[in-house]
C-alpha cells in the first residue's frame, strides 16, 4: 500500500507543492464530533467521499468517520468507519443483518504514526455492481474485502445525501463509537463520482508517498462541502462556496492542529507500551500507569540534528520524568533514567535531579502542575538542555554549540540501543500515576503559538534559533 507521511521517513519531501495547514483533532474521550442537516435531498445514487486521517487508537474499536441517518434508529443509517479495517455499510432498519451496502477492506489501517487517505466512489448507474461502490486507500482502489455486498443498479441510498441528519466523527446515539484520532481535507460531494486523483497525487520524488491537491476547484454540488479546519473558532466551517457548515461538539481552537498530511508531527506512540498508559488527545496527553516504573515513547526518533520539544506536567505524583531514550521501555520496573543511553529531567519530592544509569545528579529546579518543560536536544554535539517555564536550567545555552554551557553531555544516538532518541515521557512512583501533555509543535493545550526558525510548530516558549519542531518537514531537511 502507498505511503502518505510515515512518521519516520526523511525522504518525505520537505516541499509537497500544495500545503495542508490543519486538521481536527478528535478526541474519543470528550467525545468529540460535528452534525449538519442537510437542507433537502441530494444526489442519493452519485456522491463521492474524501478524507485524511491519521488514528490515535490501535485496539481494533469501531470508530465512526461519516455517517447519515436519524438518531435514535439502532443500526439505521450509511455509515463510513473503521474497526482497523475500512468498513462501508447502509442498514435499511433497525436490525443489524439488514444491509444493502457492505464492503469491509482487508486492509489494516491502524499506524498510529501514519496518515491515509480515503476516497469512496459511490455510483449507482453502473452496469457492474462492482462499480458501482468503489473504495480507494492511498490512491489505489481496494480489491480485496473480508465480504462484499453491493447495492442494486440505481439504487437510492435511503440515508447518505438525504435532506437528514449527518455525522463527522461519530457513528450514531445509539451506538456512538466516536472516531479517535486527525482529520484533515474532508470533502463531500453532490452529483459526481470522482476518483482519488481529483484529490491527491503520487510524489515525483518519492512515488510511494501518496499526497494531497488542491481541492477548491472541484464542483461540489448542493450538498457539497469542504472542511480544511482553518478556522480555529469554527472548525466545522465550509469552505467549498456552499456554506453548508458543520455544527462543532466538545470541539474548541485547542483542537486545530498543525499535524497534516503534508507534514506529519510525531506524538507519542501508543503500539509501545508496557506500563498501562492511557492515551488521548491525539496521543498528545497521557496518564501513566499506577504501579509501574517506566515510559512512554515518541513516535518518530531522531539520530541528528537539533530539536525543540515541550511537556505540561499534569501531576498527580511527585515523581515524574521527562527526557530521552535510546530504547523503548521492555520492563515496569526500569523508569526513564534507569539505562545507560536513557537520560530524564526528574521532579522527586522537595528535589529536582537528571538521572541516567541509575544515577541522579542535583539539576534545576523541582517542577509542579501546570509547568511547562522544554527539551532542547542537540545532537551534533551530543547535549541535552532542560527548561522550567521558559528559563533554561543550569544556567544553560542550547545555541551555545560545541562549548555546551550547562548541557546535559549525552552519548551519540549511533552508540544507544535503538540507533536514534525517543523523547520520553515517565514515572517514578509506584504508587500513583502521572499525567503528561507533550507538545512536538501540535500542542493539545492553549499556547502563546511560538514556531521554530522554520516556522513550523505551535509552543508556549520561543524554540531556541537552530532547534526545530519534530515533523517531517523538519526530517527531511535536517536528516533527523
């Protein structure tokens, strides 16, 4: 299957042409989602879906993307979802078994790191009934299903494009299976069947990476909307000409997010860990286990270079980590710090330390809830700087270079275990958990919106000048 922005991939070009500069950020938990009611029927025999996302959940859980029907139904309804396959059904009652549409792809879908791409192609005027639903995952139509049940020839779809209700994000009140993770370019459209290349392309220089255009000269038809997320205030905004807005729920401005298909932000990886996580946020916040020592790991790791991370500390313990590892976490009972090639800026009661190997050694200040730590890893020297609301500790220099003013000395990313650094993110209590909210440049919490030299990013503090946010575009300059 193509590719579209993998999370660790620097051949990912840094200029894809057209520029994706936001997503909405779904968050499970709240949960969150968007509803409009069409104003009158549509086209309900040729329509066309498209849309980017990237998962936050990788248990297999249903979670509905689109969806169209009455509330209050049971199963009733058109329905777009993934249960880490891509799933199309329309049930024409009640009752589960009762379907005229049901296509389930073979293909999993559930790289946390990943974005993809999903076109359906709806058009029942086809002769061949295989045509007449068509899927497409990053540019290439699926052929292969778990089982197939396509509708009749011209066949009215009784609940997609009808002048009723219609769901982002969510599957039904009955069974509401929100979706967890980012979307980015939604678009519907009234009246024609597109195929996927009227919404994105292969790259020149990378013809595995499947990528996105631009949209806006498309005709959307009646019921046609376009959804870029630009607009912070009002994420469900249309932006196709038809101002068929999208009415927002548990959705506010810290839910636009600049992690796109065009240029991927790590966050934390939920396929890694051992210590009974829990993940929300789009893998932006997280709440450690209560017994455990150990942590949790980014999803893109670094082996040059100069990066800016930052992490609001949520609290709960007194004894919490943050820092880097040049390994993931294989044991409850190793806290970041404990291994030679894992380094944490450590918070104990009444004591602040930066433990490696087992060791503390007196550091900075202690830090509690609501603070904001900055990382500053650089490794072309090989050191690492800490910051406390904005003021770097040790009286440390992240532009100092070579001279290392206050760093952390750290050993090269070619010697650790993994070959590259995760930032990291623990606990050191094993009686109580910790909160984390790490912000790579796609913060889950209101910041004062500072970018790093590139531009890219969103933090509460100014990066220092040469530290970058850790995204691809970043990657695929700077070699990370």
């Amino acid at each position: 299957m193509p590719l579209i922005l993998p999370g660790n991939v620097a051949s990912a070009t840094a200029d894809t042409g057209y520029t994706v500069d936001n997503s909405c950020r779904f968050n499970d938990d709240d949960p969150a989602y968007l509803t409009r009611t069409f104003g009158a029927d549509g086209n309900s025999r040729t329509f066309t879906v498209s849309f980017w996302f990237k998962p936050s959940s990788v248990a297999g859980e249903r979670m509905g993307i689109f969806s169209g029907g009455p509330e209050g139904t049971g199963y009733r309804g058109s329905y777009i979802w993934l249960d880490d396959q891509l799933t199309l059904r329309e049930y024409i009652d009640e009752d589960v078994g009762v379907s005229n549409l049901s296509l389930v792809s073979n293909a999993i879908l559930r790289d946390p790191s990943a974005w993809y791409h999903i076109c359906v192609k709806y058009d029942t005027t086809q002769s061949t009934e295989a045509n007449r639903v068509i899927p497409y995952i990053n540019g290439e139509q699926v052929t292969s299903f778990v089982g197939t049940t396509y509708p009749d020839q011209n066949y009215d779809f009784l609940q997609m494009n009808k002048g009723q209700l219609h769901r982002i994000g969510r599957y039904n009140d009955s069974y509401p299976n929100p979706f967890n993770g980012y979307l980015a370019e939604f678009v519907f459209i009234d009246g024609t069947a597109y195929g996927p290349t009227s919404f994105g392309e292969f790259d020149e220089d990378s013809p595995t990476i499947w990528k996105p255009i631009d949209v806006s000269g498309l005709t959307f038809g009646t019921n046609g909307f376009y959804l870029d997320f630009k607009n912070s205030s009002e994420l469900g905004t249309d932006v196709s000409g038809n101002s068929n807005d999208f009415t927002e729920n548990n959705l506010d401005a810290t839910d636009q997010a600049t992690d796109t298909p065009t240029n991927n932000f790590a966050t934390l990886n939920p396929l890694v860990v051992i210590n009974g996580s829990t993940f929300s946020e789009g893998n932006c916040k997280v709440v450690t286990g209560s017994s455990p020592y150990s942590y949790d790991v980014s999803t893109i790791g670094v082996a040059n270079g100069k990066w800016y991370v930052e992490a609001k500390y949520g609290g709960s313990s007194d004894d919490a980590t943050f820092g880097i590892a040049g390994r993931t976490a294989t044991d409850t009972t190793h806290e970041l710090g404990q291994y030679d090639d894992t380094w944490s800026y450590y918070t104990g009661t009444g004591a602040s330390n930066v433990r490696n190997n087992n060791s503390n050694s007196s550091y900075g200040a202690t830090y509690t809830t609501n603070d904001i730590i900055g990382l500053a890893l650089d490794l072309t020297n090989n050191k690492l700087y800490f910051s406390k609301n904005g003021a770097w500790q040790n009286s440390g220099d992240p532009e100092s270079g070579a001279t290392g003013t206050g760093a952390v000395d750290i050993t090269a990313a070619s010697s650790v275990t993994d070959g590259v650094y995760y930032i990291a993110v623990g606990d050191f209590d094993g009686g109580a958990s910790v909160t984390w909210e790490i912000n790579f440049g796609n913060p889950s919490y209101t910041g004062t919106d500072q970018d790093d030299d590139n531009g890219y990013g969103s933090f509460e503090y100014d990066p220092p000048s040469g530290y970058y946010a850790l995204c691809t575009k970043n990657l695929a300059e700077f070699g990370g």
